[in-house]
C-alpha cells in the first residue's frame, strides 16, 4: 500500500478529473477533510488510506 502524502492525493484526485467536493462525495468525508489533506494540515485514517489507494489502482493511477 502506498503511502498518500498530500502531494499524491491531490495527483489522484485531479487526475480523476474531481472537485474536492466531489472528491469528498466520493470518500465519504466533507470537503474541509480534503482540503486539510491536500495541504498536509492532517492525514486520513488507514482506512481512508486504503480506500484512496484502491481508487488509484482502479483507476490505474501511478503515484510512485
């Protein structure tokens, strides 16, 4: 499982081409939880972690 850094959730999320908003809808979460993530103000539980890495392996998403 990778490790989401701030920098790479926020790649995931416009490389799926989503608002934080939608983005948000998406994760179960509110749009202030992603926001705060994107500039490294908190971090997502594990399992918010795997459900991003998920998204991104779905997606075929390279975030290395």
């Amino acid at each position: 499982m990778i490790m989401m850094t701030a920098r790479k959730i926020r790649a995931l999320r416009t490389a799926l081409k989503l608002t934080q908003t939608a983005f948000a809808v998406k994760m179960h979460v509110c749009q202030n939880t992603i926001a705060r993530w994107e500039l490294d103000l908190s971090h997502p539980t594990f399992e918010r972690q795997r459900r991003l890495n998920d998204m991104a392996t779905a997606a075929r998403i390279d975030l290395n």
